[in-house]
C-alpha cells in the first residue's frame, strides 16, 4: 500500500511541477513575443495586423506540434523520474539539471537531426528560447524535488 501512495504522490508532484514549468516558459514567452512585437511596430501602428497575422500562424502551429512535443519530452522526464526513484537520489542540484535538460530535450533532438541548420535560419537553440525552455524545466526540477524528490 505505501508503494502505491507513493507512485501516485510522484505522479501528482510530476504533473504539478510540470504544470509549473509549462506556466513559467507561456508567461515569459508571451512577454518576450510582446516585447518582439513593440520593438518591430511602427509608430502609426501599420505592422500590428501582420504582427497579430505571424503570432495567430505560429500559435496554430504549436498547437498542432503539441502531441509530439509532449511525446519527446515526457519520456526524458519519465527516465529522469524513474532513474531518481529507483536510485533514490535526493540532491536538488540532481532535479534542477535533470528538469532543464528534460525540458529542452525536443530543441536538442531537433538540433541533433539537423546538423548545423540552414542558413540564415534562425533555430530555436540559436535564441533565448532553449534558454526560456531550459528555465521552465529547472523550475520544474525545483518544484518535483519540494514535492517528491526530498523523500525519493
């Protein structure tokens, strides 16, 4: 019985801290679109609806890319999981790098498969965004070791 309290506790404390990083990488990213966005307006505000037109096609876009996106980064975090129960390993420095490298493992993968890129492409691991994702899974780390990992 206490085997199966505690694999529904990780699951829970995986679902919230994996919530928390999701939460933490749509609120930073929305205000660095913004901050693209007021950078690139014009005065009379001519570039707005094209703005908007870009934001609404990538939006769709990671909607859509959604289902694989999970795919690819929940089995890192399922081995990151699964290796610290099994392990029990209790040291945060341990859940922040595990979270960060779970989290950016689909830019990673991405990197990985195609080599250096085009060019003048401009891949998700050449911007802030694989440090904006990275961001949310050590704050994914933090928050499943708070919960979880102390008692691992």
């Amino acid at each position: 019985m206490k085997l199966l309290l505690r694999l529904l506790w990780v699951a829970i404390a995986a679902l919230v801290a994996s919530l928390a990083g999701l939460a933490f990488m749509l609120a930073c990213g929305l205000e660095w679109m913004t901050r693209m966005a007021a950078a690139q307006t014009p005065p009379d505000g001519a570039a707005v609806e094209g703005w908007l037109s870009v934001a609404e096609k990538v939006l769709g876009q990671a909607g859509a890319l959604l289902p694989v996106a999970t795919a690819f980064t929940l089995v890192p975090g399922l081995i990151v999981l699964i290796v610290a129960e099994v392990a029990r390993i209790r040291s945060l420095t341990y859940y922040l790098a595990a979270g960060g490298i779970a989290f950016a493992a689909l830019p990673l993968m991405l990197r990985l498969a195609s080599g250096s890129g085009a060019a003048g492409v401009q891949m998700p691991w050449q911007t802030p965004l694989l440090l904006l994702i990275a961001t949310g899974g050590f704050l994914a780390g933090a928050v499943y070791w708070v919960l979880a990992g102390r008692r691992a």
